[in-house]
C-alpha cells in the first residue's frame, strides 16, 4: 500500500519517491534546478528544532529546504 505525502509532512528517517512537484513558476524552477524531480527518491534526514529548514537526501548528496519548499514537494510513502 502506498500513501501520498508532501515533505514538510515526513518524520526524520522517512524516505519517498517524489511524485510532483507544485507552486509558483520560479520556486518551482529552483527545485527542480536542485534535482528534487519526479522520480527521485528522498529521505530526510534532520529537522532543526522548530521544524524548519528541513535536510534531505536526494541523489546522493545533502541539499537543505525550508518548510514552506518542502510542502510544495509530493512524495509516494511505502506503507507499512
């Protein structure tokens, strides 16, 4: 079974396939620019205290996002 999340959503460990990736032309541009694309696989890695910035994993390397950028993120969770 599978579930639909956005990013901002995920708990520290959980890892997703992006599915779409939504909002304004430019931030959206940015994302993609950055590699977060459909298809990708993502984990996150740490949330600072107060939940924002988020940092993940995404194509072998670390990138940091702020929670407003992660919710702009879909992502297919296996579920357990």
């Amino acid at each position: 079974m599978f579930m639909l999340k956005t990013l901002n959503e995920f708990k520290v460990g959980e890892t997703g396939q992006i599915k779409n990736v939504d909002g304004e032309r430019r931030i959206r541009r940015r994302l993609l620019d950055m590699g977060v694309t459909p298809g990708a696989t993502v984990l996150l890695r740490k949330k600072a205290p107060l939940g924002d910035p988020l940092e993940i994993t995404i194509r072998g390397y670390e990138l940091t996002l702020r929670k407003s950028e992660a919710a702009l993120v879909s992502l297919e969770v296996k579920g357990k």
